[in-house]
C-alpha cells in the first residue's frame, strides 16, 4: 500500500523549533519530488515548500523562507521539514504530499498525502 | 504570493452539474497549464482530482472535468451526488517556481 506517515508534530512557544518527518512506504521514494503543505484550523490550504527527488533543489513560500528547511533522506525512505523561528500563526496542520506526475523537467500534482500532523505555537 | 480567487459556496441538487472557477494572474494560472484540484472532506486530507488543467487521476470519476480560459481555471462536477460534498481547492505553478493554492470552495449538495 502507497502510504505517507508524518510525525514530530506539538506544542512549541513561539521562537521555538520543531522537525517533522514523512516516513514513505509501498513506492519507490527516490524518484518522487515531495511537497510539504499546511491548513490553519478552519482555514484553506497553504501551500510551504517542495523538493526535488534528489534534494537538489528546493523551494519555500515566502511565509517560511529563511526559517523553514525541506530534506531527505532517500536511503531512509523519509522527507522533513525543520522549523525554526516558530509564529503563532505557523499554527496548523502539516502535510507531506506524494508529486504524482512529470514531464518536461517539472513535476505537479499531489496524488499522495499523509494524515497530518498538528503543529500549535502558543505561549 | 497572493491566493488564486475561489468562490466561497457553490451548491446544486442531486444530477445538477455545477462549475468551480479559480482566478489567478499570467504569473500562474495564466503562465503554465499547470492548474490542479483538490476534494478535501471534513478531517480528511485533500485528494487529487484533476492536475494538468484537466487530466484525471486513475479512479477519479469523469463526472469531474477541468478547463483554463487565461487567468482563469475551472472544475466542473456533472450529475452532482451526495458524496461530492466537500471543499475543493485548485492549485498552480508560479513563475517564481512555487504553488500557491486556491482559497477554496465549499460544495453543498441540496
């Protein structure tokens, strides 16, 4: 079975750091670009930041750039996401989502998503 | 990276067909056929129902339909069932080599 475990996830006071993990199994992990995405309670989808298949390259919505890191570990089957400088409005949900389809160099679509895991930054 | 425009409540009766917008700019939805929708239903994870402007994922039923008309994607849902109920949200590629999401859309069968 394709399936996506997030973990890590809890309550931190603001300024604080956190370090999710995606633990990826049923699929060849290696050869899938990976996207980290969050949702505020009761709010909509934000998109955070995405990685290549080998970890070359990166990129971050601006609402995390410069506190936020995307990683893999490719021998372990797992993407994270270090978080510092933690905002009370960083408070949300966090996903890691499978990239189900290239072509040309780029790659779109989340086909895969994990359950969650709730980040809350209170004080 | 401002959020692509979504109506907030869609809704129609049972065999209705109904038609999501998602309003964008030529730095994303406009750029690149790169428009994806996602159904999330109440403490679930979103799913995957279009991508590409109008590809459907194996399983996804063809009564969900894509199309882009310049800064502007859209999602039709024919023959409106019970379980389509949900919130959907379209996504693009950016110019600056990012996603941004939609704001979303709740869709209530009547």
């Amino acid at each position: 079975e394709v399936q996506l475990v997030e973990s890590g996830g809890g309550l931190v006071q603001p300024g604080g750091s956190l370090r999710l993990s995606c633990v990826a199994s049923g699929f060849s992990f290696s050869r899938y670009w990976m996207h980290w995405v969050r949702q505020a309670p009761g709010k909509g989808l934000g998109w955070v930041s995405r990685i290549n298949n080998d970890g070359s390259w990166t990129t971050y919505a601006d609402t995390v750039k410069g506190r936020f890191t995307i990683s893999r570990d490719n021998a372990k089957n797992t993407l994270y996401l270090q978080m510092n400088s933690l905002r009370v409005e960083d408070t949300a949900v966090y996903y890691c989502a499978r990239v189900g389809y290239c072509s040309g160099g780029s790659c779109r679509g989340m086909d895969v998503w994990g359950q969650g895991t709730t980040v809350t930054v209170s004080s | 990276q401002s959020a692509l425009t979504q109506p907030a409540s869609v809704s129609g009766s049972p065999g209705q067909s109904i038609t999501i917008s998602c309003t964008g700019t030529s730095s994303d939805v406009g750029a690149y056929n790169y428009v994806s929708w996602y159904q999330q239903h109440p403490g679930k994870a979103p799913k995957l129902m279009i991508y590409d402007v109008n590809n459907r994922p194996s399983g996804v039923s063809n009564r969900f339909s894509g199309s882009k008309s310049g800064n502007t994607a859209s999602l039709t849902i024919s023959g409106l069932q019970a379980e389509d109920e949900a919130d959907y949200y379209c996504s693009s590629y950016t110019s600056s080599s990012t996603e941004v999401f939609g704001t979303g859309t709740k869709v209530t069968v009547l």
